[in-house]
C-alpha cells in the first residue's frame, strides 16, 4: 500500500484552480521533489495535504485512511509533519519549546526525552541555544530548528517545503544532507517542494514537476535536468 | 499619605491589569477583541445575588463562606466565557476579526438584557465581605484590609498564571498558538482546546474582577463592567495586543497614573482626571503606536 496517495485532488481559491483533479501516490519511504515556477500550486498541494487548504474535490489518503475534511491538527496527530516555507519559527519560544510544541499527542514520554537529546546531539548549535529565543537563530539554524520540530511529533511522513528559501547555497547542501541522512535513518516519507530542479537532480529521488496547477512530468530527478520537458514546463509550449 | 498612594495605585493597577489580561489572553490566540468581557464580570457579580427587582439584594451565593464562594464564582465566569465561546464564537473561527468583535458586542448587549430582564435595571446594594473595610496600620498609613487582599491576590494570580504559561503543556500550546496558530496545529496542537482553556481563563479572571468590584463598592449594577472592560482595553492597546506581560504592565501603569492623577491634580481639576488619564495614553501611543510591549508575531488586525 502507498504511504500517501492524491486521488482527483482539486484545490480552488474563489474562481481561480489552483490544483486541477492530481492524482498520485507516493511509496513508503520514498523522496519525492515537487518542482515547478512560481503559482505552479505547490504549496496549495502541500496545504492540501496538511490539512490547512481546504480540497474542493477530490481526497487525499495516508496509510489508506481518508484525510480531507480533518483538521490539520487530527492529520498531524496521524503522523504527518510540515517544515513550513519560510520556516514559521516561534520566535518568542525557547529553542527547546519550539522542539516540545507537537510532542503533545505522543504517548512516549521517555522516547520524547531521547529524541531531545538526539536533536542536541546532531545540531550542537540547538543544544546550546536551547533556552535562547528561537528568534535569535540565524537562518540556516532556523531551518535546521523548523527541521528537527516537525522530527519531534515522531512523523511518518513529512512535507518539506522549500527548505533552501533564503539560504546560502552551502547552508542549503548541509540542510540536504541532514534530511537524507534523517530520512534513512528513520525510514521516512518525504515530500519536498524545491524550486531547483537542478538541486532536486543532485539530492536525488523522484520528481514531479507542475505547472498551472498540474502534473506535466514524473519521473526520476536525475533524468529531469537534462530533459526539455523542464524548459517546457516554465516557458510553455510556444518554448 | 504617599504610603498610601502607593497602595491605592497598587490594587487599583492590579484589577486593571487582571481584567487587560482577560482581554489580552483570547486576542492572543483568536485574534478577537473581546467586547463582551465587561459583561462576564457583570454577570460573575450577579451570580452573586438572588434574582429580583428589590434595591436590596439578597446574597445567594455570595452568602456562602469564602473559599466554596470564590470557587463558584470563578466556576461561574469560566463556564460563561466557554460556553459563549462553543455557541457565538467557534462557529465564527473563521471570519474576520473585525466580525468576531461585532459578534462580540452583540454577545455583551444580549447578557446585559438578560441581567436587565432577571434583575431589573436598578443599581443594588450588596454587602458582601463587609468586615473587610477595616484599616490596618501598615508602617505609617492605615490601608484597608481589602486592598492588601487585592493586592496580594493579583500578585498570587500573575505568579500562577506566568508559572502555568510557561510550566504547562496548555502553557506552552497556548503561548505557541498566540505566535502563530496555523503552525501549532500543524505540529498537532488543538485548536479547540487551546482556544476554550483561553476562554475559562478569562471567564475566571473576569470573575476575579467582579469580585473584587462588589466588595470594593457594595454595589451590583448591570453596567459596572463596561468602565473597566475600557480601561482593560485600553491597557492592552498601550501595552502591545497580543503581549500578556504588556497588559499586565500598562493595566498597572494607568492605574497608576489614575491615582497620582486623582492626588496631585488641583481640586478643580479632579472631576476631569479621566480626560487627563487618556491624553497620557493619547501621549504613549503617539510615541509607539504598535504598543509598549508588542511581539513581533502579532499585529493588531482590527
């Protein structure tokens, strides 16, 4: 069975569409790119996901259990975890409240305590600031903070949008490297909206690209990069 | 007399700053200003009395001995402010505040007819706690015994209120929701209950104040809490919508600033201290419009 699967999926703001009737699954711990240019619909698509953008037809499954319709609360109590765009940090918790914010709903307090310290002992930096603003934390760390929240609910899937908004590229490759190395790690589902397909090409994985609120490619990212179907995608057909 | 300056401004700073907090707690994470909080602590200090038209109220519940009378009342006010939360302001979630603060000043004439169809119009008189009138001699002043309770009250209520904002789960969901509700949900925080426990804290603090205003005027009047519910308002403006720190502060600044006035302004200018008392607040906003204390998180949107 697929970890997560998009059945007919519409989204629409008033008369504009912002999605048009997707349909995909995504495996178990697969990774999966979301590419495509500005007001492609990849944050509606996530959003619709998460819960917090209402679908106007269509549903969305996890583990086979219907989604659309709950609150993002009830989705995110089902094991599913957002890293937000533009990261969404609370900048007036501490480091460490920030982390506590969704463990809430587990029941393993003690497996709490070690992913704590799991945390600390990946991003040192996060271990020493742990009773420092969180609003304090450059943007790289932000990121990083934003990252290992949504790892602390204990998710089985997790959507990542656009993790490399605003940061230097060498900051972006590190904030890469952590994701795969977590994803292995901890046998997760990733969603990742990335505007770089070239950067999805070298993470690696599967990748859709959209346009207009539609799927027009899906395949692997390594494959996209050198493919026509990318300059299609962001000029159109006249391209 | 300066002594006793310090404690007038003390206990009158500190009911302003409970009821700036009873505000402050559900703009804080429902952005709605709720106009209708004057109305709960209306409704806490009729809860007190047996309904009747007669000028002379009987004490119901207020006649009960003081803890079992505290807890009811609070109980009282906190259910109130849920149960107006689930029937007039849930099924609004999603509208814009500037709805949900009409919705609220429908909700607050509604309860003030209602206290005028159950108790009629008239001011009463109450006498609740009268021993606590007694002065004491603290150092050189004789201060009422009821303002050092005021006093030592709201000191114990803001200790326990920050220790809970920042030792409890609810704490924490509720400061995190204050910041930005739609991630706080997403990490799987619910809405429902960050919002009603907002709402018994407030309901319980407005009770708080009602309490507070019968034992200080031995009176019930259907209007008593609108005065306040201003100034509250007032004093989470100045100290920054949506900081709870913010509302404690200028809720003890302007009232303060309301007894210096009333001690220091010549005679014949004492019945205008309120125009003197919101030029300074005109004065503070002017100098920083966003508030004295505002976060960085919330702007006021209404």
């Amino acid at each position: 069975m697929s970890k997560l699967g998009l059945f007919d999926l519409a989204v629409r703001y008033g008369k504009l569409t912002a999605l048009a009737n997707l349909s995909f699954t995504v495996a178990e711990g697969e990774r999966l790119f979301i590419s495509g240019p500005n007001g492609a619909g990849k944050s509606s698509l996530l959003g619709a996901i998460s819960g917090a953008v209402k679908a106007a037809h269509g549903r969305v499954e996890m583990d086979g259990e219907i989604l659309s319709g709950r609150a993002p609360e009830e989705i995110a109590r089902r094991g599913l975890s957002m890293v937000p765009e533009g990261r969404r940090i609370f900048a007036g918790l501490t480091v460490q409240e920030n982390l506590l914010v969704g463990t809430g709903q587990r029941r393993d307090r003690g497996a709490v305590a070690d992913d704590l310290a799991t945390v600390f002992d990946s991003f040192p930096i996060l271990g020493e600031r742990r009773h420092a603003p969180a609003g304090a934390l450059s943007g790289g760390q932000q990121q990083m903070l934003a990252i290992s929240r949504a790892l602390m609910t204990n998710p089985k899937l997790m959507l990542v949008d656009e993790p490399s908004l605003g940061l230097a590229p060498k900051i972006v490759d590190e904030v890469y490297e952590r994701l795969c190395a977590l994803q292995a790690l901890r046998g997760l589902t990733l969603v990742i909206v990335e505007q770089s397909s070239a950067r999805a090409a070298r993470v690696g994985g599967r990748m859709l690209l959209m346009r207009g609120g539609r799927i027009v490619a899906d395949g692997d990212a390594a494959g996209f990069a050198a493919q026509d179907l990318l300059t299609e995608a962001y000029f159109g057909d006249a391209a | 007399m300066s002594l006793q300056l310090v404690f007038d401004a003390l206990s009158l700073g500190g009911i302003y700053a409970i009821a700036a907090l009873g505000i402050a707690l559900i703009f804080g994470v429902m952005k709605l200003v709720n106009f209708a909080h004057g109305q709960f602590i209306a409704f806490a200090v009729f809860a007190l009395i047996v309904p009747s038209a007669n000028a002379v109220a009987t004490l119901g519940i207020g006649a009960l001995p003081a803890p079992l009378l505290i807890t009811l009342v609070l109980a009282i006010g906190a259910g109130l402010a849920v149960l107006a939360e689930r029937l007039v302001f849930r099924p609004l979630r999603d509208a814009s505040p500037v709805s949900l603060m009409v919705a609220s000043f429908a909700l607050g004439v509604m309860l003030q007819n209602l206290l005028l169809v159950t108790y009629g119009g008239r001011p009463k008189a109450v006498s609740l706690w009268a021993g606590l009138g007694a002065p004491v001699p603290v150092l050189t002043a004789q201060v009422p015994l009821l303002q050092l309770i005021v006093i030592g009250a709201v000191a114990a209520i803001l200790a326990g209120l920050a220790l809970m904002l920042k030792r409890t789960r609810i704490g924490l969901e509720m400061r995190a929701a204050a910041e930005d509700f739609g991630m706080a949900r997403l990490l799987g925080v619910k809405a429902n209950v960050v919002i009603s426990g907002a709402f018994a804290l407030s309901g319980a603090l407005a009770a708080v104040v009602a309490l507070v205003l019968v034992a200080q005027t031995g009176v019930a009047d259907v209007r008593m809490g609108g005065q306040i519910m201003l100034v509250a308002f007032i004093a989470t403006v100045v100290g920054g919508m949506g900081s709870l720190p913010g509302a404690v502060a200028a809720g003890l600044l302007i009232g303060a600033a309301s007894a210096l006035l009333q001690a220091f302004l010549p005679p014949e200018a004492r019945p205008f201290r309120d125009a003197f008392l919101y030029g300074l607040v005109i004065l503070v906003l002017l100098a920083r419009p966003q508030g004295l204390f505002a976060p960085a998180g919330a702007k006021p949107r209404v």
